[in-house]
C-alpha cells in the first residue's frame, strides 16, 4: 500500500474563492484513507430463474457438443434443462476438465437463451458409499471430476445418487457416503454450486429409498450446503404413493418431517412402469406409468412444491428424464408438463426432436448387435458346460 499523501485542509477563503457552498457534502474534511477504500462490491443479482416461475425442463444430449444440449432445451420448449458433462456409464467418459473456450461459450450461450437452472447429472458408476477401497478412490475422484466440469460450465445443482451399500449397514453406509463427498468437495470451492443426493427407487442395497437416509446425508453436508433431488418414479417405485390425492399430501408431510421441502430444489418427473413399492427404477412417458397425468397435474400445481415465491421455492425445478423411443417423445413430454401445470411454456421447434429416424436407425442395429453378441457368448459357454 503507498504512503497516503498529506492532503492540505481546506481554509475559509478556499471556501470563498472557489464560491463552495460551505455546507456541501462534498467540502467536508478530507480523509486521506477514503482514497485507498476500495470501491464496495455490488449485490450480486438473484439469476432470472429465481423469479418464482414455473421452470420446466428435460434431460437433454451433449453429443457432439455441450451448446447441442442448450439447443435442444431451447427447441424443446424448456426453460431448464439437466445434462451429463460426460459420458455417464463410462469411467474415462471424455476429458475430465472442459476447455476453457467450450465452457466460456457454453455459459454466455445459456446466459443469452436464459435457461435456468442448470442441473447435472452425476455418473452412474460412481458409488459413493463403496465398501472397496479402489472402487471407492475411484468414486471420490470421479465425483470431483463432476464438481470441476459442473463449476466450469456453471451449473447450479449437480445431482449424485447416494450409492449401494453392499452388506454394509446403512449407518455405516451413510457415514461412507457423507465422508466421500468432503473428500471430493476438498480443494474444490463450490462457489453457486449445491451438490443434491437424489432418492432412489431402493434396487439392491441402494441406499437413499427412505426419505430418512437422504436426509441423513444432506444433514451431514450441511456444512456444504448439500440438499435434495427427488425422483417421482423413484418415490413411488420405493412406496410412497403420489398418485392419489391424500398419498400426494402424505407424502409432502414425510418430506417436510425428514429432508424438508427447503432442501427439494430439484425434481424428477417420470412416471413410473412399476408398480407402488416394486422397488425397481423403471420410468415412463408422464400419464403413460402407474402415476398417472391427474398425478403430475397435481404435483405441478400444489402451492408448496412449485417455484412460487410466496409458498414454493424460487428457483425450482421440474425435469423429465422420460424414455425417448420414438422421434417427437422428449417434445411430447415437456408439452405434457406444461399443459398439465396450466402454464404456457416457451415456443417449441415445430417437429424437434433429439431422437431423429436416422439416429434411431442406427440405436436399433446398434442395440441388435449388442443383443446378438450377448447371446453369442452364452451359447458358447452352456456348449462349453455341456463338453464340460
Ligand atoms: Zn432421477
Ligand atoms: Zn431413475
């Protein structure tokens, strides 16, 4: 810091001779230190989609490249979207960090369509409450990996599911889980970003099926300002029955008693192929599962699950993450969303879709071939146990 600089005071005929008004502000003694305040930071502005809007969104594709996903959401009619920031059931998935150039025009792209939030989905194979050690070291460096590309890309929330335990309890699993991500948020600031434990439908020893598990997790990551994704299809698939009415409202009131409707700032709308409690993660086009459209108009619309700024959470969202068969079906799906929320959403591309014949084409012989080599293998192996 320079020395400050002797400042001479003011007289009165200064005062007289330069005609001041001796009672302005601005003729007051000077204090050299005012020189060297730094000038105050200004209050950074809520983003746009903090408005108390309904923001609705689907999961949409990076490939080929990050600006596709925004796109895609864009001619979708979304005013939100989730993607992977990379491959999600490859360990080695792409690079680990994002240019510099590709994460600067991905931001300033989104800033300009003013798609928010942006949520990412964590990878698939990352088990956070792995017993394993090596599978467990893999985890906490792959789920670093995503804080960095989410923080690079600027994201909002990054959504990670809990993991399994294998033949670990649950508080110990629990306890594996919460030490993991410390581990990974290590040297990494969060900044904007909020990590979300997702629920699941309760496959295998997944943990997170309870409502009580995930707010165990986040409970312990407070100190991070960790909170909740929940899953509809997952909840129902786990016995939480949201397709009626009073099971609507029972449900609210779990999630109020355990992780807090505070702490939901993303949700997952699919509907459900299984059946109430079947614990398997199947989802469904919305009206076309078990949880029925009379279901989602409800969710949609309940005054404590939106984004309203009065009783909602400013900033929440509802994101499909529903099957894409068919050309049109990502389209159709966020069409349903709005009309069922009674909102008008964004205009839509006519006829976009993510899923192109052509590409659905080529997934066809793709998954054929993958079929064919399966069935190869175990033909092989029942001669060979036959021989054997
Ligand atoms: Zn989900
Ligand atoms: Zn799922």
């Amino acid at each position: 810091m320079p020395e400050p600089k002797t400042i001479p005071t003011t007289t009165t005929t200064d005062v007289e001779e330069l005609k001041l008004d001796p009672l302005d502000i601005r003729h007051e003694p000077f204090d050299p230190e005012d020189e060297y305040r730094p000038e105050p930071e200004p209050e950074p502005l809520p983003p746009v989609w903090m408005d108390g809007s309904l923001r609705i969104g689907i999961h949409t594709s990076i490939s080929g490249s990050y600006l596709n996903a925004l796109e895609s959401a864009r001619k979708l009619g979304c005013n939100a979207l989730q993607i992977f920031s990379a491959s999600p059931r490859m360990w080695a998935g792409g690079p680990a960090r994002i240019p510099d150039a590709d994460a600067a025009a991905f931001r300033a792209r989104r800033e300009e369509l003013g798609l928010g939030p942006l949520v990412i989905h964590a990878n698939y194979l990352i088990n956070l409450a792995a017993v394993q050690s090596m599978l467990r070291t893999r985890s906490i460096q792959a789920f670093q990996d995503e804080l960095v590309r989410s923080i690079a890309l600027g994201a909002d929330f990054l959504v990670v599911h809990p993991g399994a335990r294998g033949e670990a309890k649950m508080e110990t699993a629990i306890a594996t889980i919460i030490d993991s991500v410390k581990q990974a948020v290590r040297r990494v600031p969060l900044g904007n970003l909020r990590i979300l434990i997702e629920n699941t439908a309760g496959m295998g020893s997944a943990v997170g099926s309870r409502l009580e598990e995930i707010a165990a997790v986040i409970r312990g990551l407070s100190s991070l300002g960790a909170a909740a994704c929940l899953d509809t299809a997952h909840l129902f698939a786990a016995g939480y029955d949201l397709s009626s009415a009073s099971g609507l409202e029972a449900t609210i009131s779990q999630i109020e008693q355990t992780v807090g409707l505070e702490n939901v700032y993303v949700w997952h709308v699919n509907d459900s192929k299984i059946a109430l409690g079947g614990r398997v993660d199947r989802h469904e086009h919305i009206g076309h599962g078990k949880i029925k459209a009379d279901a989602f108009a409800r969710i949609l619309r309940h005054p404590k699950l939106g984004a309203s700024l009065a009783t909602g959470l400013p900033g929440r969202v509802f994101l499909l993450e529903t099957p894409i068969e068919e050309p049109g079906d990502d389209r159709k799906n966020v069409a349903k969303l709005w009309e069922l929320s009674g909102e008008e959403g964004p205009a839509v591309e006519k006829s976009y879709s993510m899923l192109t014949s052509a590409l659905k084409k080529k997934l066809t012989a793709h998954r054929k071939e993958t079929a064919k080599a399966v069935r190869d293998a175990a033909r092989k192996s029942s001669k060979k146990k036959k021989k054997g």
